[in-house]
C-alpha cells in the first residue's frame, strides 16, 4: 500500500522538485501539494494523507500553527518539518504542535524519505544536526518557565495576529477567515487585552518574538 504525501511550501520550485523526485520512489503517492498552511489543513481533512512535509514559515497561516491545527484534528496524520531554520525554538515548537519529524532544507533527498518511512513505522525523525539532547533541555525549559499570556488566545486569535502582523487589513483578513470585520475587530481587541499589547507595532514585534510570523516571510 502506498504512503499518501501531501506537501506543503510557498516556494514552487521546491514543491515541483519534491513532487518530480517523490513520484519517483516506489510505495510513495503524492496527492496533493500547497502553499498555505490553511489549505494544507483543508486538504488534510479532504484526502486524510499519512505524511504531510510541512515548511515552517508561510504567509496566512504558519507551519506551525497548521501542525497544531492539523495534529490536533487528525492524530494518525504524520508531519514532518522541512525547513532552513535549525534554531532549537523552532524544533520545540513544531514537535509541541505536533510533528514526529524534522528536516533541514539542506539534506539530501534520501534523509527525506528515510524520515517518511520512520513516521510511517511509528517513530520519530530529527536531523542529525537536530539532536534529541538540545530539543529536549529546550523543551524543558520552555515547560519550567512561567505562564505565557500567548497560551491564552484561542486558535482563531493566533491566526488573527499572525494576519494582523504580516500588514493584513481587518476587511483583508476578515475576507481570508470568511468572518465580518466587526468579529475581526472584536477578535483583535481580545488578542489585544490578552497580551497587554496596544498599537499593531507592538503585536507585530510580539507575533516574531513568538514565531508566528518572521521578517524573512
């Protein structure tokens, strides 16, 4: 039985080579492929893959939110990061929400589906750059350190900042969300009190120091 791949990046060069090498391997069928973590989440529930290689920073909704999202609804669905950044925030944060696996753009194409068969198989994968030691001190600091108001908005919220900080207009992102712009302007009044933060300058500082958004995106 073949293992379905849906892949997930905002380049389309990498999802064109990734696709072309991926047919490729025998017992491996690509389904589909996106470049928008939301439409990443839709087709998850559409076509229920088994692996899902998810890039990590992406306009809209980010790989990690959408790791979250799609783990949280589809546990059997694996997903693997496959991304530039090997900063160990951004590997505890994609193994929280979710993923059993991360890869750097920079390995060869073998490392990738050696990671695929693991997940598949019901384990994780890390690259060797990646080690279990850093990820886990890093993540256990994180969980020793004091409450974050971040872990109070509510899914909608973290999309709704994310918006707000890549210079999304209210009537922009209630379009995106298919909500009126009187619930996106409720929605970030909310996010506002919850972060004690009070001009779209200061959230949009907070959404990078929080990862949901980058000045590379």
């Amino acid at each position: 039985m073949s293992t379905k791949v849906l892949l997930v990046d905002d380049h389309a060069i990498i999802r064109e080579g990734l696709r072309s090498l991926l047919e490729k391997e025998p017992n491996i069928e690509v389904v589909a492929d996106t470049d928008d973590g939301r439409k990443a989440r839709d087709l998850v529930r559409e076509l229920s893959p088994d692996v899902v290689i998810m890039d990590i920073t992406m306009p809209g909704l980010n790989g990690i939110e959408a790791t979250r999202q799609i783990t949280a609804e589809s546990p059997h669905v694996k997903v693997i990061a496959l991304s530039i950044h090997s900063k160990r925030r951004y590997v505890a944060d994609m193994l929280s929400a979710g993923a059993t696996g991360y890869i750097l753009k920079e390995c060869l194409f073998d490392e990738l589906v050696q990671a695929i068969q693991a997940v598949v198989a019901g384990g994780q994968y890390l690259s060797p750059r990646i080690t279990d030691v850093v990820v886990s001190d890093y993540v256990k600091r994180l969980s020793a350190t004091a409450y974050s108001p971040f872990e109070a908005l509510t899914t909608r919220e973290r999309e709704v900042l994310q918006l707000v900080a890549e210079g999304k207009s209210t009537k922009q992102i209630a379009l995106e969300l298919h909500v009126s712009t009187k619930t996106i302007e409720a929605n970030r009044r909310q996010i506002m009190e919850k972060l004690d933060r009070h001009s779209v300058a200061e959230l949009t500082k907070y959404a990078i120091r929080e990862g949901l958004t980058t000045l590379e995106t």
